[in-house]
C-alpha cells in the first residue's frame, strides 16, 4: 500500500464522486479510478458500493477512511516538526511515557525540560515501556518513563520512586468504607484489568503481585487506558488497581483504597540508551531524579 492511494481514497471519499475527486487532486477520472481498483484488490476488501446514481462507502470503507484521517493527521505533524527543527536547527529530544505516569511528578519534569533549552525541541510519545525500549534502540525516543523492568545490554535503567498501589472501587462498594483492604479480599472481587495491550505491562505486574501473594483475581473486563479502566469501575462493572497517585483525578463516583500488602508497589523508571551521552540528557536524568524525590 501507498500513502498515495490512501490519499486518493480519501479524496474520493470526502467527495462522494470520482469526478470531483479528480478535480481536486488535479488529475484525471480514470486513472484515479484505476488507482482504488487497485488499492480495494491489495487490500481484498471494497471500499465503495457503486451504483449509477451514488458512490457510497461500505462499512470496511468508513472503518478505513475513519481510521486513515488519525495516521495522516499525525504524519502532518511529523512532517511539520521536520521542517520546523530544519528551519531552526533545533535538536529534538524525544520522551516515552506511561500514561500513569502522569499524575505525578512527570507532567513538572517535562514541563521544566520544555523550558530548559531554546535550542530543544522536546517531543512526547504515549507507549508501554516494551515498546520505549525498542523505541530508545531505533532513535525515536531519548528518554523513556515506565513501569516495568526489562534488561536489555543496549539500555540503562534508572529506579526513581516506588509508589504505593491502592484498590480503585466504586463509591457505594463496601470496600469503600475500609482504611485499608486485604490483598484476599480484594481478589475475590470482579477485577477491570488494564492496560489489555500489548503485553507484558504494567496489567502484568499486577497479576504478579496477585500470584505471588497466593490469589488470582477474577477479570471480568479488560481496558487498554487507565481513564477507561476508572470509568468501568465507576460504572460498577469491578475494582481495579491503581496508582496512588491517580487519586489526584479527584473523581466523586470512585473511593481509593490502601491495598494491606507491603509488595503492592510499582517502580517509576527512567530509560535511556547506554551510549547516549549528551548534555541535555543528563540534565534531564538529574532533574527527574530530583523531581521525584
């Protein structure tokens, strides 16, 4: 597949006819034509339901336009950052990130690194730690902000903070009239888990702790956002596992609870690339050190 054709899909898309489409991407029907022929038989699929009077999308068709504007929209704004830090000859610095991450000292740290150099530019990236780490190795990122171990030769890691984990339950649960649950009492409740993908992540960690204190919690839902697994829970749907920081979204429909085990803990660790030896880099490691503390 071409960026091309999907930009010709979307054309004749938006427009509703190959003629008008033709007019705006200035070329001619019946190669346009021809080019989503070709693009519906690569993908084995049809696009458009064709009739004499009317073109219109089939469901596969308004799945993939739907889905193409998210990848061109953001393949705008990489190509827009391109040229900016061309023009400028800025560096970029690129950060990975977990999103439970940021209900802590993260959004000051980047905060702080977006105003420390005129000449860096600093990108952020939403990702699972797994795939900050391929990430860090391919060059996209410099710094990656996770929940998980993994040893890799290619990578350092650097523990910041161990932060409590706490039961997240829906207001009129019982277990929200408790200080502090126990990690059975906790299991025996219907369980949201989150993130559902991609695996190993911090949804893995979770059920570790479980296992490791002998009970197997019953997941009834799995989420692939933090903010969706909160909803489920508010929603009555189980309990989750959380952490404590995210007690700072300050939600009415959902009580935290302090989970009654000293190992329901989660680490917040920095990533970067061993050979990586730059100047703002180390900044950065020195400022998250002393942010976290």
């Amino acid at each position: 597949m071409q960026l091309r054709q999907l930009r010709y899909f979307q054309a004749v898309a938006e427009e509703g006819s190959f003629t008008r489409a033709a007019a705006r991407l200035h070329m001619a029907q019946p190669p346009l034509s021809r080019q989503i022929r070709l693009f519906e038989e690569e993908l084995g699929v049809q696009l458009f339901e064709r009739t004499t009077r009317a073109l219109r999308l089939t469901e596969a068709g308004r799945f993939l336009l739907e889905q193409s504007r998210l990848l061109t929209a953001r393949l705008e704004e990489v190509l827009e950052g391109t040229r900016r830090l061309g023009q400028t000859q800025r560096r970029w610095f690129g950060i990975g990130f977990v999103p439970s991450t940021l209900y802590g000292f993260v959004p000051e740290l980047i905060r702080q690194l977006r105003n420390a150099d005129p000449q860096v530019e600093v990108g952020l990236t939403e990702m699972t730690t797994l795939p900050q780490l391929e990430a860090l190795k391919a060059g996209r990122i410099d710094l990656g902000i996770g929940r998980i171990l993994f040893d890799d030769p290619a990578i350092e890691r650097r523990v910041l903070m161990t932060e409590a984990l706490m039961a997240a339950v829906p207001l009129g649960h019982p277990i929200a009239r408790l200080r502090r649950v126990s990690v059975e009492r906790l299991a025996r409740e219907p369980f949201v888990l989150y993130p559902a993908r991609p695996r190993p992540n911090f949804s893995d960690h979770v059920l570790g702790l479980f296992r490791a204190a002998g009970h197997a919690p019953q997941v009834v839902q799995e989420a692939n956002e933090l903010q969706t697994a909160i909803g489920l829970v508010a929603a009555g749907l189980g309990v989750t596992v959380v952490p404590a920081s995210v007690q700072r979204l300050q939600r009415q429909d959902v009580a935290h609870v302090a989970i009654d085990a000293d190992t329901f803990v989660s680490p917040v660790i920095v990533s970067y690339r061993k050979d990586d030896t730059s100047a703002f880099l180390a900044r950065a490691l020195g400022l998250a050190q002393a942010l976290a503390a």
